[in-house]
C-alpha cells in the first residue's frame, strides 16, 4: 500500500479502538460521532483489505493482522506525539556542538577573541570552525548545513537567506611610527605617491573599496599584495609602506605593532557587516542561540 493514500487520522482510530474495543467507546474519547468511526473503520478495511475488527460478545475483537499491527502503529503514533508536544531545544552549558562560520581572516581577528570568551563562559563544550566566507561553494554548504553563519558583507548571499546588521565599518590609512606621513596632515596628493600594501579579498567589501581608489586619475604605487590581513602589522612595522584598512583593525593593530592610522583621504563608502543564515535553519535552536549572542556581542559596536 502507498502511504501516500493513508490518512494518519485512520491510524488514530485504529489504535483507539484496539485499546477501546468498542465504536462507541473510541468514538467518545476521540469526541467524534460513531457513524464517522464505523466510516473509518470502513475505509481502513477497504486500504489494507482485512476485516480488522469483528464483532464477538465481548466487542470489538481484533483478527490477526490487526494483533499483528497494533504494536508497530502505537509505537507510531506515541513517537509522533512526543516528538510534537516536546519542540526542539538548545541547552548551551551542556551542548557539544560544533558550528562553522564563515568569515573573513579579519571577521577572525576582530571578532572571535569576545566570541570564545563568550562562548568558554555560557558553552564550554562547544567548539567553533571557521571557513573563508567568499569561497564559491558557500551558497550551497549553508543550504546543506555545513555551514551555519556567514559574517561580512556577502553580495552574492541574497534568495533563501536571512541577514541581520552587526555593525558598520570606515576605513582609515596605517602606517608605522615614525613613518614620514606620522604627525602630517594626509592629503590625497601625499596618498597616492606614498608605497602601498595592498590586502586582495575578492568578493568582499574590501574589494569594492579599492575599486574606488583605483578609479580615480591618480595611481598609487603598490609594491605589495597579500591575500590576507594576518602579516600586514609585521610588513608595516618594519617598512614605509602604507594600507587602506578598516578602523577596527587599525584600533586592534596599532599598540601591538606600533602602528599609527590617520582619516582616510578619498571619500570611501561605508561597509555593513551583516550575519546570514539560511531560510531552512531560520528556527533552528542551536542557530538562533548563536545568532543572539553574535548579535548581542557585536550589535551596533
């Protein structure tokens, strides 16, 4: 038989008379009308081509094929019910979860040192894995569940997902001390002829931010591009060289590296940094618990 043709309300009725033994009985406790369980029973009989239940002086007596499924359709139905009366949770003190997010290295310079302390504090047995947020298969690791959030600004994430504002972000200019732009006015003319290192993150905000810069009639000189924001406070700490970075990296930078950062020159755009997550994990416990402490975290900081 196709299940596809079963109606689970027919299964329901089954398993009450079997317990009942009598039509008027089930039908009272279900609270419906007896004519609609004997229709039941009718219909049931016809799907799985048994009598069922027969009439004996002690009621409702089940053959032997009713014996035989009563058991596995209780079980059934009990499962069903638990698993509906009981909604999903999350107990972060006792979770030993993992989840992957997808972020920039500097998502991972900026953001993770609060996260974990966080984290050690309100889930000490869960773990978390970062991935790089602008690789091709993103879209489709979300959807699958591979991958929980993304943070960043993530054009490409936009049908099926939902997004939430953490913060926005300015860029400024880093340089080392003592540099000969440290204590001057930085003008667009002392900008573009100073030596520059470049961090290349294609796809991100980054990289619509040095578009701009590019466009312009004047050309800096890059001397250097890296793929990543983890050597820049060693390559700017023993060079000349200059960097066009967001502030936040700038603050989190200059002490450790003894580095300095002036306004930015060109007029560049701010970049939201957002937190996305696919439409299928919306209410997903787990998902919503992290959600809320990133939000919580970094929300408008």
């Amino acid at each position: 038989m196709n299940l596809q043709n079963l109606d689970l309300n027919l299964l329901v009725i089954f398993n009450q008379l079997h317990t009942d033994g009598s039509v008027s009985v089930a039908a009272e406790k279900l609270g419906l009308s007896q004519p609609t369980v004997s229709n039941a029973l009718r219909r049931l009989r016809t799907l799985l081509n048994d009598e069922l239940f027969l009439r004996t002086t002690k009621g409702m007596e089940p053959t032997p094929y009713a014996a035989q499924l009563a058991e596995p359709i209780a079980y059934a139905l009990n499962t069903i019910q638990r698993s509906l009366a009981s909604p999903a949770s999350f107990e972060p003190a006792a979770s030993q979860r993992t989840f992957t997010v997808a972020m920039t290295d500097l998502g991972e310079i900026e953001l993770l040192p609060p996260l974990m302390r966080a984290l050690h504090e309100l889930a000490p047995g869960v773990t978390l894995s970062t991935v790089r947020n602008n690789r091709d298969s993103l879209r489709d690791d979300m959807e699958a569940g591979q991958v929980d959030l993304a943070i960043g600004l993530i054009p490409q994430l936009k049908t099926g997902f939902f997004q939430q504002r953490l913060f926005m972000q300015h860029y400024v200019c880093l340089f080392r001390e003592g540099h000969p732009l440290d204590g001057s006015r930085l003008t667009r003319r002392r900008f573009y002829e100073a030596e520059h290192v470049v961090v290349i993150s294609t796809g991100t905000g980054h990289d619509k931010v040095h578009e701009i810069i590019d466009s312009a009639k004047e050309k800096r000189r890059v001397s250097l591009y890296v793929p990543h924001f983890v050597a820049l406070g060693h390559i700017l700490r023993n060079s000349d060289m200059i960097a066009t970075v967001p502030e936040r990296y700038a603050l989190r930078s200059a002490q450790p590296f003894g580095l300095r950062y002036l306004p930015h020159p060109i007029k560049l755009p701010e970049i939201g940094i957002n937190m996305f997550w696919h439409a299928k994990y919306h209410r997903e416990p787990g998902n919503q618990w992290l959600r809320q402490l990133i939000f919580k975290l970094f929300s408008g900081a």
